[in-house]
C-alpha cells in the first residue's frame, strides 16, 4: 500500500517513538481512583484504554519479526497491566519502540488481521492508534489534551487515505463536523468521531 508523500514520512519510527511518549506522559498522570473513569471510547474506561494500548505495544515486536496473528494466539488476551499500570506501559512501550527502530522493520512484511502489510503501514497505524488515544486519556483523567503539534500534522497527513477504511471497518465513529477554520488538532480528532 503506498504511503502518502510528506515530510514526517522519513522519519516515522521517530514519530512513533514521540507518540508512545505522548501516551506516557498521560499514563504517569493517572491517580489511583481515576482507573475506573469512563473515556471518549464507548465501554472503555482509564484501565481498558491503557491496556489495549499496552497490548499493542507487547504485539508489536512479534509482528514486526514475522510473527502471524495464529502463531501469538491468545497470550495478550485480558488484563495485561498488573499492579503498576505506568510501569508496564513503560515497559511495553520501550519494546515497540525497539522494535520499530531495528533495522528493517518498516520495509518488512507484516501479517496482520486484515492480510500483509509493509511494516511502516502498520508502524503509521501504531503511530496513530498511540496519539488519538493519548487525547482519549487526556480527556478522561482531566490532563492536558494538548498534543505535539508535529504529530498532529503527520497523523492527519496520512489519515487522509485512511479514514474511509476506518470508518467502514468500524474502527472509528462518524466524522463530527467541524468549522473551516478549526486547528488542526480539532480537525484530526474529528476525522477520528472525536469532539474536541
């Protein structure tokens, strides 16, 4: 699957790198009694939202060395965070992003649910599932949903192609609308169903 041409292309392990750091910083912001709150993802509340993250994050270098979704199986299935949710984020998080950075992984080929991708297409959705949702944490624990503005841009430069199939996946809820002359993080969160 082509990639969009703009300039974050060239460094897309970097952008995953600073995204899984966006969703950290929120991570080491939850309070004890904030775990249970409800977030802008129907049925998922702080602790389901960290852990499909972390999930994501332990599946990665799997799927990155060739793994397929058969040969993993079930091993990340149900509650992966434990008694130190930050910590294990942490961890997981510098896995992925180890396993990003390894020689090769974005020109190799991955086996996901939908069929074979090159691994940048899968690494552009990592990016992307780490920054949306790193908003969605925000929101929920009442922190600052301010993101890095570079990411923004990237994200919504390779959503482009993207938000059609996500929507008819079901992946994401409908497009909210949105003035012209929304920033570009309202606009990019709407492109998700988000309300900013």
């Amino acid at each position: 699957m082509a990639q969009p041409e703009h300039p974050a292309a060239a460094d897309l392990a970097g952008l995953h790198a600073r995204a899984c750091e966006e969703f950290g910083r929120r991570v080491s912001a939850v309070r004890a009694d904030q775990w249970g709150s409800p977030t802008p993802c129907p049925d998922w509340d702080v602790r389901t939202l960290v852990n499909h993250i972390v999930g994501e994050d332990r599946w990665t270098p799997l799927l990155l060395a060739g793994r397929t979704i058969a040969e993993v199986g079930d091993r990340f299935d149900g509650d992966l965070l434990g008694a130190d949710p930050a910590r294990t984020y942490q961890q997981a998080a510098a896995e992925a992003v180890a396993a990003v950075t390894a020689p090769g992984a974005l020109t190799r080929t991955v086996h996901l649910s939908f069929g074979d991708a090159p691994g940048s297409e899968y690494v552009w959705q990592l990016f992307a599932d780490h920054l949306v949702h790193a908003w969605d944490l925000a929101r929920a624990i009442g922190a600052d949903e301010r993101l890095d503005p570079e990411l923004v841009v990237a994200c919504a430069g390779w959503f482009v192609e993207q938000e059609q199939a996500y929507r008819a996946s079901g992946a994401i809820g409908p497009r909210v609308s949105v003035p012209a002359s929304a920033d570009p993080q309202t606009m990019l969160l709407a492109s998700f169903g988000r309300v900013a």
